[in-house]
C-alpha cells in the first residue's frame, strides 16, 4: 500500500464518522436492550471489525454503574441523560480506563438528574460533540500534513521499500501524537483526582 491508497483510506474513514447530536438520541425511556439496540446502529459501521467488535454490551453497561461511570437506571430503564452519558463514555473508553473515565465525567455524574440549575447534561453534551465536529477538521488537515510529510521521508529506498517505509513514518507519526496527547490527559487526569480528595478532606473538615 502506497500513500495515496492510505490518504483514500484515511478519508473514507474520517468522511464516514458522525457525531450523535441530542435530538437523534430518543427522548424516552428505554430497557437494557433497547439501548444496546440503538448503540449498536449508530457506532456498528465505524468500528475496526464490524462483525467482532462489540460497541456495548449489558455487562459493559452494569459495570458502568457500578464503577460510578453511570447512575443506575430507574425501574430498569434507562433517560435521555443516561443515553448521553453512555455515548460520552463510548468515546472515552478506547483510551481511557475506567478509573479515568470516573474522574472526567464526575462533574456530570453527581449532578445527574438534579434540577438545581447547576448543570444541564444535554447543555454539556451538545457543546463536547460541537467541540468534536469542530476537531475532526482540524485532524484531517494535520493527517493530509503529515502524509505529505511521509512523502518526502526515505527518498534513497527502492520503490518497493519507499512504500512500506513511509508508511511506517506515517503511522509512527500519528502513533507519536497519540502517545503525546495521551501522557498529558494522563497528567491531567491525575491532578483532577488529586484536587477532588483535597476537597473531599476539606469538606469533612
């Protein structure tokens, strides 16, 4: 595979994603099932192995709630604000562990369901997909960026070799980045975490 077969690839794959907006989400309540029903018709088609991978199953979801990712559902249905959260936690969970999942989405977990004015989920989650839609601009442009850079990479190897080096240079490239953004969450992760039990010692104070 050549660069240009790899660019063709990296924009059918950035053409295909969507992001879920509020109002796609149904304003109901739903049983178990029907949430993984409707989970798996948005998220199937963008998975790496659509007919293995699993998007979120019942286990998964019970395990949610009982790391604290999820308040329980009520009479064994799930809201509108649960249907949100489980999409958050969708995009978290492929780099994120549940621990650090716990952390980010606190601010939204313990205000679940209060009407006290101090925050509105669906306010919250329409700005992170706004945010989002916004950023997958930003990341086809710094992909095409970096094929081309890819290009210019092993200019003495024999075509054959040209082709396969490159394509290393590219996927170590965005592997590095990857790396890089994820040692920083990491370290923000952690001072959030660290900030919450300095406040919960100063509450019981």
């Amino acid at each position: 595979m050549n660069l240009k077969e790899a660019l063709d690839i990296i924009e059918q794959s950035l053409d295909g994603l969507e992001e879920v907006p509020a109002g796609d989400i149904p304003d109901i309540n739903l049983y178990m099932d029907q949430v993984t029903t409707f989970m798996e018709s948005r998220f199937r088609a963008f998975t790496r192995s659509p007919e293995e991978d699993k998007i979120m199953t019942k286990t998964m979801i019970n395990n949610y709630a009982k790391n604290n990712l999820l308040p329980p559902p009520v009479k064994k249905k799930y809201s509108k604000d649960h249907m949100m959260l489980l999409i958050l936690i969708y995009y978290y969970k492929g780099i994120l562990s549940i621990n650090d999942i716990e952390t980010l989405i606190r601010p939204l977990t313990e205000h679940f369901g209060l009407e006290d004015g101090t925050l509105e989920l669906e306010k919250v989650y329409t700005e992170l997909i706004s945010n989002g839609k916004k950023q997958s601009e930003k990341v086809r442009k710094d992909i095409e960026m970096r094929v081309k850079e890819a290009e210019k990479s092993f200019p003495d190897a024999s075509e054959e070799e040209q082709n396969d080096l490159q394509m290393l240079s590219l996927i170590s490239s965005l592997g590095y980045d990857i790396y890089l953004k994820k040692l920083v969450i990491g370290r923000l992760l952690d001072k959030m975490e660290e900030n919450t039990h300095k406040n919960q010692k100063s509450n019981r104070k």
